[in-house]
C-alpha cells in the first residue's frame, strides 16, 4: 500500500507489474554512471599526455640540445612530482571535493602540456615535466571518492576496474597510433598542443557535468539518489572534510594495500618503460616490430582489468568481508609472478610474449581493486587513502626503471629483471593473502550488506 502511494503520477492507472517496473526503471537510472564515464576519460587523457614525450625524443632532442641521459631524468622527474603530489592531493580531494581540484589539475597539467614544445632547454623541460606529474596526480584519488560517493559497494569493482585497468591499458593501446597520427598531421609541437586542447576541453564538460555528490547534480532523480545512498558504507561520510592523519597512517589494510601497489607497480613500470627496448636487445627486432609485439601484453592488460572488475563484485556478494578482495589480489599477483617463470626457462620470442602478456594480464586484474581496498581501509576518508596507495604506486615508477637500467648495464641481460619481478609479485601476494585484517564494523555489517545486496 505505501509503495503505491508514493508511485508518481504517471504510474496511476497501471498495472501493479507495470508501475514496480517503472520505479524500479527510475531507481535504477544511469546518470552516476555519466559521472563515473567523466572521470574516466580524465584518466585516459593523463596516460596519453604522460607518453606523449616519448614520441617526441628526437625532435626535443634535437631542438634543445638535451642528452638521452637527461631524457631520462626528464622521465623520473614527472614521477617524483607525480609521487609526492599523489599523497598530497589526496586529502586536497577530501577537503574541497571532486570537482574543484579535477579541474585546478587540468588546468595545471593542460599547461604544461602546451608548454613543452616551448620550454626552450634541458631546464625547462624538468620544470614543465615535474608540473605536469603534479597536476596528474589528483586523478586517481579523486576517481576513487567520485566512486565511493556515487556507486554502493556492489558496483564499484566494475567502475574502479575501468578506472585503474582498462583506462591505463586502453590509454597505452590508443596512445601510439593517435599520437604517431597527430606527429604526421600537425607536427610535434602540433601533437603536444593538440592534447592540451584536449584537457580544456574536458574542464569544459566536467564544468557541465559532474559534481561532487549525487545530492548536489539535478540530474539525479530521488529514486536514484536513495538506491546509491542504501548502498553506501555506514561510517562513510559525504562531507568534505579535512583529513584526520593518525587513523590513515596506522591503518593496517591500507599498509597492506600500499605494499602489494608497489609489487605490482615496479612490474607494470619497468614494462611500460623496457619492453620494446627488451625485444629489441633481446630478439634483434627492430623498433617497429618491438612496438607491434608491445602492444600483447597491454591488450591482456585489458582483459585482465574487465574479468578483475567482475570477479571481485561477484566474490563480494558471495562473501561480503573485505578479505576478499585482498584474496582476489592475492591469487592475481601470484598468478603475475609465476607467468613470468617460463621465459627464464625457455627464452624463446614466442614464450617470451605469452609469459610477459599472462604477467601483465594477471596484474591488470587488480588494476581497479586498489582502489576499492582503499576505500574499504578507510571509507570515511577515501581521497586520502587512494592518495596514499598511488603514492606507493607511483614511487614505484621511480624505482623500477633505475633498478633496471642497473640491471641490464651491469648483466648485458633482463634476466635478473624479470626474476626482481616475480619474487616482487610473490612477495605482494604473500601480504595480500595474510596479513590484512577483518574491521570489526564489517563483521558486524556482514549480513546487513549481504541483503543489500542481494536485494
């Protein structure tokens, strides 16, 4: 009787089957999905930006007399800048919301873009990269509090999934042909500010579009906004808020989540950064040919993050206790590392790509389960947790490509490598499978949120 009384106006004079099946249209109307779609391609257009100076080597090369040694700290810079300000944005995005710091970072990182063709020596260059890794790093923060303020905890190992998997190595995918595409239509320079455009053109729509809270967007009907509030965790608050830095920091799961970021992290940087070069050296390939062989791993990549979003939702509704996203993790690592093992036995080209993309597969899998881990860590501050996580993830990405570069002037080889990899990925996976702990407010919710989800 209540459920018909509260029906609207367009659903008097149905049949009872068909006004459920209105509401539950309405309940279930797609505009946090918009939201979600927005920041995602904010992440798309970050991993594109961030490579895009990697096609453009010997033109800067050649037009600011820079060494392919400083090339390489023009690498690293944007990845310290990218680490520290990972940490920092973290609490900025609890703070002041989703919005206003996403789109003072396209601005920021849209600059520097459009500045590199102009940065006029090795210098400059530093300057412009080192800003342009600061004005990333709110992206992944601030797509984990859009997704635990708009999605219930059953769908968002899907969304995180999209985030932190398929949007990376989709990016990566897209990243050659569009940016090769771009150096032959318009010119280096041309590439560079194309993209910049590209990031204003963003701000322009998130302008429109997206919002803190599912409350604060008229695009939001009242069904929709009450099916995401039921789905949200009890001590999440939707405030903004300044961060409270004691809880984060002896947070025992976020330690957790922390350290298997960074095992699966130097994995995923030291191919981003060696693999062409590696079938290269190792096959005599040429640079075309190592480029086209690249591309097997982050297309598992892909797949990996997709069946990692599904599988962890699905677990979760099994079994709703936050251990089981750390075991979905867990097995997923020690699957990566162990890919890797038959290309040290048998080096063989053929052997070498299925072991690397089986490796990057299973590691993509966790690709949007960081993110859920870090909001389950600490849900009433989950900008600032998933600050913390891409900090470790990002201080990978100093660290894999150094350790290395050692390795390969020191052996002439990627063996030792490849194995630092997989005992990395074991070791990860170890931590995920024993070490995190079951908050007592989960196991008293367990059941709770095991009909909500069911309902």
């Amino acid at each position: 009787m209540f459920r018909w009384q509260e029906r609207n106006d367009a659903d008097i004079g149905r049949s009872p089957d068909r006004a459920g099946e209105s509401e539950e249209h309405e309940m279930h109307s797609r505009f946090r999905f918009v939201t979600i779609g927005v920041v995602i391609a904010l992440i798309v257009i970050n991993y594109v930006d961030r490579s895009a100076i990697s096609y453009a080597v010997q033109p800067l090369e050649q037009a600011f007399g820079i060494t392919t040694a400083q090339y390489g700290i023009i690498s690293s810079v944007f990845s310290v800048g990218y680490m520290v300000f990972a940490f920092v944005s973290g609490p900025l995005v609890d703070r002041f919301g989703t919005r206003k710091v996403l789109l003072a970072a396209v601005m920021l990182f849209s600059v520097s873009v459009a500045l590199i063709p102009v940065a006029g020596s090795f210098a400059g260059l530093l300057i412009v990269r080192l800003l342009l890794g600061i004005g990333e790093s709110p992206a992944f923060p601030a797509a984990t509090r859009a997704v635990s303020r708009w999605l219930p905890v059953r769908e968002r190992g899907v969304a995180l999934a999209l985030c932190g998997g398929v949007a990376v190595s989709g990016s990566l995918l897209i990243s050659g042909p569009l940016l090769t595409w771009l150096i032959g239509a318009l010119g280096w320079k041309g590439m560079f500010w194309t993209m910049a455009i590209l990031g204003g053109v963003w701000a322009l729509v998130a302008l429109a579009l997206l919002r803190d809270l599912p409350d604060e967007s008229p695009r939001v009907s009242a069904a929709e906004r009450a099916y995401i509030a039921a789905g949200q965790e009890a001590d999440a608050r939707p405030e903004r808020a300044p961060v409270r830095w004691r809880p984060l920091l002896t947070n025992r799961n976020l330690w957790v989540v922390a350290g298997g970021y960074f095992a699966w992290g130097f994995m995923f940087w030291a191919f981003m950064y060696w693999l062409p070069t590696f079938f290269s050296s190792a096959y005599g390939l040429s640079l075309k040919q190592a480029g086209a062989f690249s591309v097997a791993p982050w297309a598992a990549g892909v797949v990996g993050a997709l069946v990692g979003g599904v599988v962890v939702d699905r677990v979760y509704r099994r079994s709703p206790r936050i251990r089981s996203r750390f075991a979905v993790m867990g097995v997923a690592l020690l699957l990566a590392g162990c890919s890797l093992i038959p290309m040290l036995l048998v080096p063989s080209l053929a052997v070498a790509i299925i072991s690397i993309s089986c490796g990057v597969g299973f590691g993509f899998v966790t690709g949007g389960i960081w993110w859920v881990a870090s909001i389950d860590a600490a849900p009433d501050q989950p900008g600032s947790a998933a600050g913390f996580a891409d900090a470790a993830f990002a201080s990978s990405g100093i660290v894999a490509p150094s350790v290395m570069g050692f390795i390969v002037a020191g052996t002439g080889t990627f063996t030792s490598g490849f194995i630092v990899m997989a005992v990395l990925a074991v070791g990860g996976a170890l931590l995920m499978l024993l070490v995190p702990r079951e908050p007592a407010r989960t196991a008293e919710g367990a059941a709770t949120r095991s009909t909500a989800t069911t309902a």
